[in-house]
C-alpha cells in the first residue's frame, strides 16, 4: 500500500512537470491542436526565454531569497533562543508571534509601502530584500523553538560552569548544534521568499528589481501569449531553486527530523 501511495505522489508530481517540457518544445500551432508531445521540438522557445527578461529576475529572486533568508535567521535565532530558555513571554509567545504571518498578507501593503518610502529603498532589490527578512522571522521563530527545546540543557549547562556568557554560549556552543536546523529553516524561508509574488509585484516596478514570478505574470498579461516560451521561462525559473534544494536535501532532512516534534 505504502508503494502504491509512493507511486501516486510521484506521477502527481512529475507529470506536470514533464508536460511543461512538452508545451516548452511545442510551437503555439501544435499548443493549439491539443498536441501531448512535440512533433518538432521548437527548441527557439529556450533561446527566446533566455533572451527576455528572465534570467534577471531569476538573480534577482535568487538574491532577494537567500539574503533575505540570511537575515531572518540572524533576527529569528536569539528570539527563539530567549523564548525557548529563558520562558521569555511565556509559553504561548512563540504562537502569538506567529498570528500576524497568518493574516492576508495585503493588509501590509501600505504599512511597507510608506516604510520602505521613508527609508528609501522603494523600488529597489535592497528594500524587497529587507521586507522579505522582515515578514518570515515570526515563521522561523516557530520553527526554531522546536529545534532548541531538544538540545539537551546539559550542554549548556556545562559551557557556564566553563565559564561562557550568553552570547559565547549562543554562538559557539548552540549554532553548531542548530547547525542541520538553521539550514532547514534557512531553505524553507528561502523557497517561501522565491515564490513570493504579492509583495514583490507592489514593492518593485521597475525590470532591473523585478523578481522572476513578476516577470512570469508579466508575460501572461500580454496581449498575444507565446506559451511555448512562457513554458521554458518557468522551467527556467524552476532549475534553480530546484537545483539547491536537491543539493542541500540531506541538510534539509536532517535538520527536520532533528526537532520536528516541538
């Protein structure tokens, strides 16, 4: 039974993704016949998406991701850290500050708008980048808790009596331990921050900040729609954070399986 269910995941997962590249090597006639596979590949879709604004906005997500994500985890980790050994807020603060991450997230356009305004950095990768940071630290807080109540207060007990401080024991006996955890949450915040496309969409305007899932819909607005290249752009979109996610999958496994359970 566990196959079967192994085997279903897998062709609801793939199948897409395999006609994607079928519609990517499709010329709009054949697209417009309700062809499965191409009868000629039109491999000039590829060349057509490479050439278009794409691989901008795919460095441009890539940066604003894992910068972002940088951050979220240099503001989330002594938050968590407080909450989960020093019972800061009590037991329930972890939660209330995962509550406003819940709401929708247009309620915050305009708070942003004006702050990023005030700061400057409207309209810039920089600004998009710190909002990303700002936004997930309630979400890496909630996940953090969970990793830190399971290393065994006995390590740390050992570094004070060793004579380290607060941050000495944070930083040098702690991190390492979280070292699977910290990697974990950093790709989960990452990934949320490159399929973001709300914030994205309002916060940049122009070609050079604008991310690869505003560049996407912007083809999808056109008047005449090339679906052909619109589906080698999102295979385009898709190597990357793929790419990483593979690469990093035994980081990311381990450090779920080693504080999933809060």
């Amino acid at each position: 039974m566990s196959y079967a269910w192994v085997a279903l995941s897998a062709v609801v997962v793939v199948v897409p993704l395999l006609y994607l590249v079928a519609l990517s090597l499709m010329t709009q006639g054949q697209i417009s016949a309700g062809l499965l596979f191409p009868t000629d590949p039109a491999w000039q879709n590829w060349v057509n998406a490479w050439n278009s604004a794409i691989p901008r906005g795919i460095f441009n997500s890539l940066t604003a991701a894992f910068a972002g994500a940088l951050l979220t985890l240099a503001l989330a980790l002594p938050g968590a850290w407080t909450i989960a050994r020093h019972r800061t807020g009590g037991r329930a603060l972890s939660g209330l500050i995962l509550s406003p991450w819940l709401l929708p997230p247009i309620v915050a356009i305009i708070p942003l708008l004006t702050l990023l305004r005030v700061l400057g950095l409207i309209n810039t990768l920089e600004g998009l980048t710190l909002i990303y940071a700002l936004i997930n630290v309630p979400v890496a807080i909630w996940l953090l808790d969970g990793f830190i109540r399971r290393i065994p207060v006995e390590i740390e007990e050992a570094a004070r009596l060793d004579g380290a401080g607060e941050v000495q024991l944070l930083f040098r006996v702690v991190v390492p331990v979280l070292a699977p955890a910290l990697i974990a949450v950093g790709v989960i915040v990452a990934i949320l921050n490159y399929n973001e496309f709300l914030f994205a969409t309002f916060l940049t305007q122009s070609q050079d900040s604008q991310t690869v899932p505003v560049v996407l819909a912007g083809m999808l607005s056109e008047r005449v729609q090339d679906f052909g290249r619109i589906a080698a752009s999102s295979l385009l979109a898709v190597i990357p954070i793929f790419t990483i996610a593979v690469l990093l999958q035994r980081h990311l496994v381990e450090g779920l399986t080693t504080g999933a359970v809060k």
